[in-house]
C-alpha cells in the first residue's frame, strides 16, 4: 500500500470526526466524547494544520495528525528556552484497520518536515501518563521528557524534541 502525507480538506470533517470518535475506549486513548470535538477539528481546518495519512489505492485517511496553536501548552515553563519557537503536534490518531503498520510514524515524520519547512525549532507533544504504548515510542524516537503537566483534565508527560 501506498501513502500520501496531505492536508485534510474541509469536507472531510466529518470524516475526521467519525475517525477520532472511532478510537475512543480503545486501548490507551486517554479521548472522550468530548475531546476531539468537532471546533477542534474545525479550527485545525481554519489554520490548515489538520494532516492525514492518504492511501493512495482507495483515497481512504489512514490516519491523522494536528499542528495545534494552545496557549495553555506553548506557554508551559518546561520547554527549552533555546528551542523556541516550537509547537505541539496533537490530536494523532490511526484508524484501527491501520494500526501496526508504521503509519503514527509516517504521520509524525511529515508533521515534522511541515514544521521544518515553517521555520519551528522544536516539537512538543503531551502523552497521557497511561499511554505505555506512545510513552515508549517517544523514548524510541529521542523526544527528551522535560516535564509534566495536567490540561484538559487528564495528567501528561511533555516530550520535546529539537528539530
């Protein structure tokens, strides 16, 4: 199978929607039925920082990725003063039928590259504390632990990593 890293067009809001909706109870997916809401998806469509992961055979959104603009995260004290300006990536979900096929990787990989290309020097990415399964795919990947923090309700480790 063959992958398109591209953004999500508006249309496929719903799509998005029913994806991140789809994911919730399932091992680890720290999302309720409130989180992601549909203005989450909405206002990463407005930026155009809503990315997905395109299979090229069929046009279904494997998964999906956001460049997320949250002043609750961006002003937190923990991240490497050096390293700024950086942004979160969020909201990264993989559709079941593609989970273990390296496509959270292949989302991350071109997040990374739009924020390179946008002149960021870092990313930054919360991981909810029972979240064994991202937690050691950071660690694997380099991402430094620098802190921790609770947002949203919900306690997070906060990874960063210089771009």
């Amino acid at each position: 199978m063959e992958f398109v890293f591209e953004h999500v067009r508006k249309e496929e809001a719903d799509e998005v929607l029913d994806l991140y909706r789809s994911l919730i109870g399932t091992p680890f997916c720290a999302w309720t039925a409130d989180y992601p809401s549909r203005s989450d998806v909405d206002f990463d469509l407005s930026r155009n920082a809503l990315f997905c992961l395109r299979n090229e055979e069929n046009g279904e959104i494997a998964g999906v990725i956001s460049i997320d603009e949250d002043p609750k995260v961006e002003t937190l004290s923990c991240w490497t003063k050096e390293l700024q300006p950086g942004r979160e990536l969020s909201r990264l979900g993989v559709r079941e039928s593609y989970q273990n096929q390296g496509i959270a990787r292949k989302l991350m990989a071109g997040a990374i590259e739009e924020l390179r290309s946008q002149g960021f020097k870092s990313v930054h990415i919360l991981v909810a504390k029972e979240n064994k399964k991202a937690l050691a795919s950071y660690k694997v990947f380099e991402y430094e632990t620098v802190g921790a923090c609770f947002l949203h309700e919900h306690d997070y480790w906060c990874y960063e990593k210089a771009l």
